[in-house]
C-alpha cells in the first residue's frame, strides 16, 4: 500500500499500489518519490499524486534506492549491484558490480 500525507501525517490517503510489493522507497522533496520493489518495479510520481511506471533493465528484486530529483536515482539490486539513471529512469547504467 502506498499513502500519502500532506499534513505532516496527522491524516493519510491511500494511493493505489499496482498490486506490487514495494521493498523501498525515496522522496527528495515533497512532491517526488521513487518506489522500488520486486522484480524490477519502479514507480515515480512527480506531483505526489499520480504515479508512473518506469522501466528497468532487468527482472531483479530491488531493495533499495537513493534519489536527489525526478531525474536522477540510483537503485540496489538484491545481489548487490547498484544503476543510475540521470534521465528519469530513461535509461540506466551499472555504477557498481558484484
């Protein structure tokens, strides 16, 4: 389930999940959050509202993720290896392996 505040979490709303397990997540600001989960899933919202899917290179578990804008986010794959993407999860690259 993914819920959103903007009320600092004296209330919360529910936002669809996209029937996905999400391991983790990142907001850089108040209005953009990265989601990341299973199977390479990745969601971005950029209002805080509506959600995008973005792709990932590879069917892998993702467990965690550091972001600094709606453009550039680097994740972490289950077996250790780290992608960043500078372009909004356009396209990735391999910034460390195994």
């Amino acid at each position: 389930m993914i819920e959103r505040s903007t009320d600092g979490g004296a209330t919360w709303e529910t936002q669809s999940a996209r029937g996905q397990r999400w391991t983790a997540g990142a907001a850089p600001s108040p209005t953009i959050c990265w989601l990341v989960g299973e199977r390479g899933a990745v969601l971005l919202s950029k209002d805080g509202q509506l959600w995008q899917a973005v792709t990932f290179p590879e069917a892998i578990d993702l467990v965690a993720i550091l972001a600094s804008d709606a453009s550039r986010a680097t994740v972490t794959t289950a077996d250790g290896r780290s992608f960043a993407t500078t372009d909004g999860g356009k396209t990735w690259t391999i910034v460390s392996s195994r």
